[in-house]
C-alpha cells in the first residue's frame, strides 16, 4: 500500500484546497446551501470518505502533520471570544443567560451519562469523559489538550478518543445543526 505523508505546509493547502471544494459544492446544490452545510464539513467530509475509501481497498493511507494543531484551535478559539462584546451580551439578554444556564446543564448531563455508560462496559471512566463535555463542548483542542493529561495518568489512547468523538460531534453538529438553526430562524421570523 502507498504511503503518503504530508508536512505542514502540504496539510495546510490540502486543508484550503478542500474548503474551497466544499465552498463550490456548496454554491451549485441548493440542498445543501438550504439546508446550512458548513463549506469546511463538506469539503472535510469529502476528503474523510475518499480517504477512508482508500485506506479500505488498500489502495493509499494519507497521514498529516498536526504539529500545529492544537496551537491554531486556540489562537482560533481565541479570536472567536475576543469578539464577544458587553453590548452584544446585554443585547442577548435574559434568553441568553437562559441559554448558558442550559449549556451547564447540558454539560454536566453529558459528563454525568459518559460516567455511568462507562461503568456500564467497564471502559476507564477517564476515557467515557473524553467522550463528553471535554471533546463535545470543548472540542479537539480540549480533547488534545486534557487526553495528554489523561494519557499521562496511564490512561491509553484518551488522546485519540476524544479527537475522534470531536471530530464525531463536529461532523454531526455540522450535518444537523444548520437544518434546524434554519427551521427555528425561519419559525422566528
């Protein structure tokens, strides 16, 4: 089987060149444009089943250097907080204080059924909690972040675990979450 390997610099065109190709796709189908497809998880999702397509008939296996990774989800993280401003949470009002008070419930809702499920298929409940709100509310750079800790305690694979539910929970977020934020705009208005 071929291997390809691809540095940094070959990552990050590769990873614009498919955002790009998801910006295309998503401009010619009226579906997707509808339905509120992220031009990144078309374009990701694209490349994740041709790649795992190859994988599969042992044809090519793509690996890529993610040095960087973890560094780039928290300057991006970052940007993204910095622009929240006190006007815009004033402005959000009681509905948002509302919706905060859900997301700690929902959060420790998460962390509390990946306690139990773990106990349940006596799998290390560090490694159920990557499944929760480390890698579905923090993300991959939480899961990248707190799966090295946990890795540290002698827990292995947490890393990849929670990279993968991440990644699980982005590409869900992604294919449901702009139907139904488009349904409840469009119910609003």
């Amino acid at each position: 089987m071929l291997s390809i390997s691809l540095d940094f610099i070959q990552t990050l065109i590769l990873s614009i060149l498919l955002f790009l190709l998801g910006n295309i796709i998503k401009n010619k189908s009226k579906l997707l444009t509808k339905m509120c497809i992220p031009s990144p998880v078309i374009g990701g999702l694209l490349f994740c089943i041709l790649s795992l397509i190859l994988r599969i008939f042992k044809i090519c296996e793509i690996s890529m250097n993610t040095s960087l990774m973890n560094y780039l989800i928290c300057f991006f993280f970052t940007i993204v907080g910095l622009s929240v401003s006190i006007a815009l949470v004033k402005k959000g009002g009681r509905l948002l204080i509302k919706y905060w008070l859900l997301c700690g419930v929902l959060a420790f809702s998460q962390n509390l059924l990946t306690l139990i499920l773990s106990k349940l298929t006596n799998i290390n409940p560090l490694l159920g909690l990557m499944c929760g709100t480390i890698s579905m509310e923090g993300g991959h750079g939480s899961a990248a972040a707190y799966g090295a800790s946990i890795e540290s305690l002698g827990v292995e694979n947490a890393c990849s675990v929670g990279i993968a539910a991440a990644t699980f929970g982005l590409i869900l977020a992604g294919v449901l979450g702009g139907p139904v934020a488009k349904y409840l705009i469009e119910k609003i208005i």
